[in-house]
C-alpha cells in the first residue's frame, strides 16, 4: 500500500489490508491535520477492503473530532461493504473510476 498527501487529500493506492496499512493511514491523515486542514478527501484507488481499525478511526475523526470527511472509491466490492455498514452517508462515500 502507497499513500500520497496533497493539502487535504489523502490517496491510497494498494489493498488497505494490514494493522501496519491502518497505521500509516492513521499518521497520514493527522499529518494533514496537523497543517491546520479542517477537511480531508480521501481517494480508495484500488483497495476492496478496509480494515476495522480504519474504520474505528475514520468513524471517531467524523463523530469525536468534528472533521469533514468525503471518500472516493474505485472498487465496487469497497462500495458495497461501506454501504452494507450504512456509512456511505457518515463518510460522504462517492463512487469513482480511475483516471
């Protein structure tokens, strides 16, 4: 798994699979918090799966901490299981192609 950091965007690239892939997104995000962002977009370019630890913390950052949150995601099967855990609405999910 990659991950690109551009202002308030995070790109992940690579099946989110792994404590060690949540840790990463995890220190990801707070370092585009860090910066003074009040927002974060998040590009799933190919993961079909996310780990219950990345939900927990994208959950707590949405519910806790207040921060606006929107998801792209390209795999369908991803889609599908953040709608199954109705939290297409809570993650502001959108489902994308890759360009």
């Amino acid at each position: 798994m990659q991950i690109e950091r551009n202002r308030n965007e995070v790109t992940i690239t690579g099946n989110i699979k792994s404590i060690e892939d949540s840790l990463q997104i995890k220190d990801s995000i707070n370092s585009v918090l860090e910066q003074g962002v009040r927002s974060i977009h998040i590009n799933i370019m190919d993961s079909f799966s996310m780990t219950s630890t990345v939900i927990g913390f994208l959950m707590k950052l949405v519910n806790h901490d207040k921060i606006p949150l929107s998801i792209s995601v390209c795999d369908n099967r991803l889609y599908v299981l953040l709608e199954e855990l109705n939290l297409l609405q809570t993650f502001n999910v959108r489902q994308t192609s890759i360009t």
